[in-house]
C-alpha cells in the first residue's frame, strides 16, 4: 500500500526552511527524458507547479486511468492543457528513459497517444532496473503530440501516469509566439576625437549552485553525468543529469546516483 509524506510547503514558501524527509516513503519512479510534464516541474522549467515539483515520482493512480495526474487532486496541474507545456523535439522513434526510485514489480509499460495505445512493453512481473529505457515509435503521429506513459505495477492494482510532451518529427517547439518587433534604428554613433582608454572587465566569479562535482550533495544544484558527490561520508557518481531537489538524496535514488 503507498505511503505518503506531507510535505511542509507553506513553511518552505513563508521561511525558506529547510525540507527533512527522513525515509522515501513516497518514492517510486518517472519519465526523466525526454522530461514528462513532472520532471519539468521539478526542474522548475515550468513554475508554480505545486506539490508534484517536490515528488515527481509519486504520481500513482488505479490502472486504467488515461490522464497525466492519476486522479491525484494535489497533482491536477499536471492535467492543466492552458500551462502551454513546453514539448521537446524528438525524431519519429523516441527513447523514454524512467528514472525509478522504488523499483516495484512490473506487469507492463505502456504508451499512448490520445486513445491509441501505440506500445506496450511487458515484464512479466520482474523486478525492473534503477533505469529503465524504451524506444516507441511514433511515425504514424507527427508535430506536436502528447505521450501518456504509463507504469503498471505488477503485485498491486496501482500504476504510475507520465504526461511526456513532444514536437514529433523535430523542429522547434510549435507553441505560438508574439512576432518579434523591429527594433527601431540606432544614430551612428559619432567618433570622439579624444581616444577613450580600454577598460579591462574584471573577472567575473563562477555562479554557484548550478553544477558541482567533489563535493557534499545539495538540493538545487545541477548535476552531470559523471559528477561526483559525498552523501553521509558516502561517495556517490552522477548516473543522469539533473537538477537535484530535496528527497532525491543519493541513497535513495539509485537511478540517479551510483555508489563508489
């Protein structure tokens, strides 16, 4: 039976406090590329997505269900089609990768667009790999489609819905933009007869908290394939990039960190 965890959100948004999760009691798995609608939230590429920015993973609901929040009131946005989600440019066969943090028993993975089941992958109630890959072909669906992935755990009546938006066929993203305006014409500038001495810009300092490798986990950093992290005296080595949030701590997501 799921656990959940309540997360202390208003007291994150009032103080800035800091998250404790002492188990991951809520964690299971998602579509990490290309990024479902969760995984978006997550990454804060698209804001005031409520509670789901915090556990992408958990978004689990009776089998059957063909929508992207599993029927989850606290994970309604991710149903939201006013949001204009961003949809990633793929070619015709498209690799989705699941990021799982609880590795459950599987039946079968399946994926649909609109009412159309256009794959399924069955398992056969194994115990499935920290990272789990797909490739699904979607020829027959061109420009912009929105993909339901779904995770059917096999010794319970629950699933896992992904909502994995896409511009198949490549291309940029075809959400509708203003046109841009032209910008009105410049003076020429005038050349001063006195010669103005260079100025040499100063060193900038480095941004921090956007990548890091060496040193203590933290919540909020980006992360790259390769980095190499300590979590409780333990070393850990980046698995999948990504921006890290609070209950994705190494020991408990595998998938995304590899223990040395």
């Amino acid at each position: 039976m799921r656990r959940f965890v309540a997360y202390p959100l208003a007291a994150v948004a009032a103080a800035g406090s800091t998250l404790v999760v002492a188990s991951p009691a809520s964690a299971h798995g998602y579509v990490s590329s290309p990024p479902s609608r969760q995984a978006l939230c997550a990454q804060r590429a698209v804001p005031d997505c409520g509670p789901v920015q915090f556990e992408p993973q958990s978004v689990e609901g009776p089998k059957g269900l063909r929508n992207c929040h599993a029927n989850l009131g606290q994970f309604a946005v991710l149903s939201d089609e006013s949001r204009n989600w961003p949809a990633k440019a793929v070619g015709t066969k498209v690799t989705f990768k699941w990021a799982l943090t609880a590795r459950h028993r599987t039946s079968s993975w399946e994926y649909f667009v609109g009412g159309t089941r256009v794959a399924v992958f069955n398992d056969g109630n194994r115990q499935p790999e920290a990272v789990v890959t797909h490739e699904v072909d979607l020829g027959e669906f061109p420009g912009r489609r929105t993909v339901l992935a779904v995770w059917n755990i096999g010794d319970t009546p629950m699933a896992f819905y992904n909502c994995v938006d896409l511009n198949v066929g490549g291309g940029s993203d075809p959400r509708p933009t203003t046109p841009p305006t032209t910008p009105a014409p410049q003076p020429t500038p005038t050349t001063s007869p006195t010669s103005t001495p260079t100025t040499r810009p100063t060193a900038q300092p480095t941004p921090t908290g956007t990548s890091g490798t060496g040193r203590r986990w933290e919540a909020g950093v980006t992360y790259r394939i390769g980095d190499e992290v300590t979590h409780d005296g333990v070393r850990y080595r980046c698995r999948q990039s990504h921006t890290a949030i609070r209950s994705w701590e190494p020991p408990f997501t595998l998938a995304l960190w590899l223990p040395l």
